[in-house]
C-alpha cells in the first residue's frame, strides 16, 4: 500500500524536526564537512551527533565521505540547502510581521 504524498511529507518535515538535524545541514550548505569540525561546531556529545547523522543518513538526504580514517559528511542534493533558505526567508517574514503588530500595540498604548 503507497503511502499518501502528504504522509509523507509529515513524516519528511518530522525527520526535519531536530535542531541538531538543522544545525548539521545548515553546516553541510558549503560542502562537505568531517565529523569532528560538526563536534566543534555544535558541541555535543559524539553519540548524540551520531545519532542524529544517521537520521539524516538513513533518510537519503545527506551521505558519508571516508578519506582515510577521516569521515566527512555532505548533503546528498541541493535541495536541501533551497529548503533551508526558504525556511530562513519564511521566518524573516514572520519576524518582521510580528514586529509590525508589536509596534502597532505600542503605538496603540501611547
């Protein structure tokens, strides 16, 4: 039985869903990145992160790089890095639009 498209777009947002997850593809945006500069950067636990690569390895969207005993990831498709951007446009909107309503009730207050 096919999963209906919108199923699976909850169940694609819900993997979305982690702010370590955003923090990792926000990091992979340039190119790949290894392992221990995604430690430093996010500073946390090393299964944490582990953890929370293979999410996002499991779901197809980013991929493994071994050089050596360095292992780097990378996002599998530029997609990832336009939904990233669109969800930062998205926000900045919402943001500026909040601040409208904010000074509109000041202005009301005065």
């Amino acid at each position: 039985m096919q999963v209906p498209l919108y199923q699976a777009k909850a169940e694609f947002f819900r993997m979305l869903g982690h702010p370590v997850r955003i923090r990792v593809l926000e990091l992979l945006q340039n190119g790949p990145v290894p392992v221990r500069d995604l430690l430093t950067e996010i500073d946390i636990e090393p299964s944490s992160l582990s953890q929370q690569l293979a999410v996002l390895r499991r779901s197809g969207i980013i991929v493994s790089i071994r050089d050596g005993s360095t292992v780097s990831y990378a996002l599998a498709g530029g997609d990832v890095a336009d939904l990233l951007r669109a969800a930062r446009r998205i926000l900045t909107e919402l943001l500026v639009g909040r601040n409208e309503l904010l000074e509109d009730l000041r202005q009301a207050d005065a």
